[in-house]
C-alpha cells in the first residue's frame, strides 16, 4: 500500500517539446491533411496579408467530402461547379501540396486554362513549403529542385508539376496521383485533355482527379457535369451555391434592406418582380434577410446592378450557372423560366382498325405532353437526317392555339421512319398539318408524306399583295427564312408567350449559341459543337406555319372518332 501511494505522489510524466514535434510529424506523416486542419499551412489573404490557412464553410464541406471518400477507399473524380472566390483552388492545391510533400512516390499535376492562372495556383504551393519551412521545419521535406515547372522533394521521389490546358501532352507525360484541373469549362480541349490524362491517373482510390470552375455556357464541359449527373460516368458532380459562403451576408441597417434603386430593372422585369423573386429565393434555400441583404449590395456594388452578371458570377443552381454564362442565342431570362415538364406519356403511334392508337411504351419514340383534345389544332414539324453518326432527326407538334410543346420525337431516324412518325403524329393529332424541312434528305420525307398524306404544308409566296399556294412541298430553311425563324421564337422565349414543355428541346435552346470569331464577329448561330438543334429547327418551322396558318375557330361541330384519345 504505502509503494502504491508513493508511486501516485510521484510527478506525471510531461511530453518535453521535441516529443510533441514528433508527435505532430507522426500525425502528419499518418494523415497528410492535419497540415491543413491542423492550421500549419499559410495562405496571402484577398487583403495581401500572409495568415495561416482557416477554411471557410465552403472549403471545410469540400475536404470532409473528399475526406469521406477516401476514408471508404472509393474512386475520386469530381467535378466541382462553383461561384468566384470561395476558395476551392486554394483548397485543392494544399491537399495537393500535403499529399505530395509528406509521401513518396506521388506524381501530383496542377493544370490551369491559362498559363499565369497556372503560375498562380503554383506559387501558392511555393508558399506553403516556404512559410512551413520557417514556422514548422520538423514537419517539411526539403526540396531537390524547384523551379517554374516542378517542385521535387529530396528522397521522397515525389513532385508537384505544373502545366497548361494548352499542352494536351503534359496529361500524358507521367503517371498522376493527384490532380487538379482549374477552370476546365475554358479549357481549349477538355476532350483532348481528358483523353491524356485518364490514362495516366490508376484507378485506384488514393488517387484523384478534381476539375474546378464557373460555368462557360454549354460547352464541352456542360456534357460532363450532364453526364455526371445522370450517373453515367465514374465522376461526381458536386455544385456549390453563393449562399454557402459564410462571409457572405450583410446586417440590415435600422432593420431596412439595402435599397435596390440602382438595380438596372427592364420592361419585362420590374422591382416588384425582383422582390417576389427573393421571396421565392429565400423560401427554396432557407435563405436569411442578412443574405438578401448582401445579395443585393453584391449586386449593387460588384455588378454594377446587372442582375444577370450576378446570377452569372454567383449561381443559385447549376442550371442557373450554365444559362447565364456563355453565348446562348436565345434570351437567357426568358429561357430562366423555360420548366421542362414530365412527359405524360411515352410510346408510339400504330395504325390498327382503319385509325391511328397511341400506346404507351417505355422504350417508344414519342414523348406527349398533351393528348390531342377536341378543337384544338395542330402543327407537326420534322427536320431530316441521313441516319448516321451523331446527327439526329426529329419530329415535334405544336398546339396552334396554345403555342405550346404537344409531343416530340428524336433520334437516329431514317427519312423513311421519320416521314412514318410525322404521318402517324399527324393522323392523330386531328390532322394536323405536317411541315417537313425539305432540304437534303428532308426531300425524301417531304415525297413521302405527300403520297400517304394529303395536309402537308406548302411554299406560300406573296405576288401583288396577295399570298399564293406554290406546289412546293415543305418547308425550306434558307439564308432568308432562317434568321426570321430564329428571331420570331426568340421573341416568345423572351415574351414567355410559348411553353416549349420538353426537356431535350430546352436543352437544346440552352446550346444554341452565337458563334464569333477572333475579332467579335458573327459567324454563325448554330448548336454547340457535339450538340443538337433538330428540335429547335422544328419548333422555329412550327412558328413560322402557325404564323402562316393561325388557328381558326371550327364552325362544324366536331366528331371525335372512336378509340382515340382526346
């Protein structure tokens, strides 16, 4: 007993400092990101200061995320679409940095658009081996070699490689452990890139690829984060909104909200729009008054009162991101409200009995979004293709009264089989009149519809003041025609005076844009490279018609026939 006693009365054992530096390099050299969370790594502030690195919500919900899956050991591809400075580079070049600097063997690429973004996010790792190296050495690993292209640390065997989007055989030239890909929506050739580099990545889970960026319209990045949110490839889509920044919020003055005075408001868009607006903002995210608040100082203060420059720079959603930047031809508010509904059927049209009968189908080639109803007239136009490769046909029916989406059809279709459907769509939608392109092989479905079909749309042309029928068959979309149609459909985006209802040809509104060259100029509007335009071309045909042919209140009564759904 008395051994047991003073054996208590003896001092405890006290860690000496060089124990606790062995302790933190034991800790960092277990788990390389404790140089982050632990507060070792220093950052120069937007203010110019040099302070240590203290991750803000956004950058604290992007480690844990990453963190996460690499604790269950799974494959890391992510893509991240974001708002301007949140801090997401900053981010990933310390986990970089952590990874690379404490363990052997890694080969880590930091890859940028442009080659001083590419320095930048370069010099930040420069910056953390420099300061460490000053407050914590126990916890570096000097360097063998640094220089404007690489940073390589001594005996570890690893490095830090920096290049540009623009060397598409830099993705190649090594085996990659760790990589970030800054601002690939500017990449010149993420294609290209993304073919090097994925080759040269091992699919095994301490490894990473993270590809960062604003949005930059519908470009080739737009078909990754599409593809990534439909599950289709091994990559994660991660958005991150405006409102998760924590510093983004602002105290209301005398319980008054900033005043939006110099908000720049249009004919079709008034104060007390923007208000409801932020009623519905703050309802959807659970947003607060002192975010509003802040809200409208930024857009104030930072946009110059553009609100579109604001939803650009700081997205709500990712379609809202994606809308609101690039060059998208149609008008970016009035395509904001633009809601793809859900088809209320799908299946095809078959001819049975002496009538044409819808049935439903899971995998049939039309999409409705309304049954033909009594009265109602209808407009089916149909834009040719030969079939083959990526070009698509396609095929939609417009409510003449209405001006709204009816049904559409899409694919690799043959001009026979899209002269069927526009027969079928047509005998079941009160025959309707159907308006082929008749260009190329749009000619073929033109013959065809005509022989089986008798109310099919004609050229009309205009001699002394009176409009005449020609005998030329469908719808020719020329040099003249093309921007009228173009144009017109614009107008009703603009005006919200069309529901274009279907989600393929919202998306395809969404990349049609208006390609320049060099200097500025116009030379084309057309879909997005790698992108479709057939359902736009026909929705812009159907206007022209209904245009041509209004709708006409019937005088005889009508018989609905028997079997067909109205």
């Amino acid at each position: 007993m008395k051994e047991l006693i003073e054996s208590k009365s003896m001092p405890r054992y006290q860690p000496t400092d060089i124990d606790l530096l062995k302790d933190e390099k034991a800790i960092v050299q277990s788990d390389p990101a404790f140089l982050i969370t632990g507060g070792f790594l220093h950052i120069k502030t937007k203010s110019g200061e040099l302070l240590h690195l203290k991750l803000n919500n956004v950058q604290k919900f992007v480690l844990e995320k990453i963190n996460k899956l690499r604790e269950q050991k799974k494959l890391i591809r992510l893509w991240i679409l974001k708002f301007r400075q949140g801090g997401i580079s900053t981010l990933i070049e310390a986990l970089i940095y952590a990874l690379t600097s404490q363990q052997e063997n890694r080969n880590s690429l930091i890859m940028a658009d442009e080659e001083d973004k590419s320095n930048y996010l370069f010099e930040m790792s420069k910056l953390y081996q420099e300061k460490l190296e000053e407050t914590d050495p126990h916890l570096i690993n000097p360097l063998k070699k640094s220089n404007a292209k690489q940073l390589e640390f001594e005996q570890l065997h690893s490095k830090i490689i920096i290049e540009t989007a623009r060397n598409v055989d830099a993705a190649r030239a090594f085996t990659y452990q760790y990589c970030h890909l800054s601002e690939v929506a500017r990449f010149p050739d993420l294609k290209g890139v993304l073919g090097a580099l994925m080759q040269s990545v091992p699919k095994y889970w301490d490894t990473f690829v993270i590809g960062e960026t604003t949005a930059n319209g519908m470009d080739e990045f737009y078909k990754e984060w599409q593809k990534a949110k439909k599950g289709k490839t091994d990559w994660l889509p991660l958005f991150i909104p405006w409102f998760w920044m924590d510093e983004y919020t602002l105290s209301l003055e005398n319980g008054q909200m900033y005043p939006i005075d110099e908000i720049n408001f249009s004919s079709d868009y008034s104060s007390y729009s923007f208000e409801l607006d932020e009623q519905k903002i703050k309802e959807e995210f659970g947003l607060s008054d002192e975010q509003l608040n802040w809200r409208r100082w930024c857009i104030v203060n930072n946009c110059g009162g553009d609100l579109n420059l604001f939803r650009q720079e700081y997205p709500s959603t990712d379609d809202e991101a994606f809308i609101m930047s690039g060059s998208m031809f149609f008008d970016k508010g009035g395509m904001e409200k633009q809601v793809p509904m859900i088809p209320i059927a799908r299946g095809d049209i078959f001819y049975e009995g002496m009538e044409y009968i819808f049935r439903e189908l899971p995998t049939g080639r039309i999409e409705v979004y309304e049954y033909p109803k009594f009265g109602e007239q209808y407009i089916i136009a149909s834009d040719a293709s030969e079939a083959v490769g990526l070009d698509e046909a396609a095929a939609l029916v417009l409510n003449k009264r209405l001006n709204t989406t009816a049904a559409i059809a899409h694919g690799n279709y043959s001009p026979e089989e899209l002269a069927e459907i526009g027969i079928s769509l047509g005998n079941w939608y009160n025959q309707g009149m159907i308006a082929p392109e008749n260009k190329n092989y749009g000619y073929m479905v033109c013959q065809l519809t005509h022989k089986k079909y008798g109310n099919i749309y004609k050229k009309i042309i205009t001699r002394k003041g009176e409009k005449e029928h020609t005998e030329e068959l469908g719808f020719n979309t020329n040099s003249v025609t093309r921007p009228q149609m173009l144009a017109e459909l614009n107008e009703e985006i603009k005006n919200s005076s069309t529901q274009l209802n279907a989600k393929a040809l919202i998306e395809e509104c969404r990349t049609f844009i208006t390609k320049r060259d060099d200097k500025g100029k116009v030379t084309k509007v057309e879909a997005q490279d790698g992108f479709q335009d057939g359902l736009v071309i026909c929705r812009c045909i159907a206007g022209m018609v209904r245009n041509q042919y209004p709708y006409l209140k019937q005088k005889k009564e009508f018989k609905p026939q028997a079997g067909k759904v109205y």
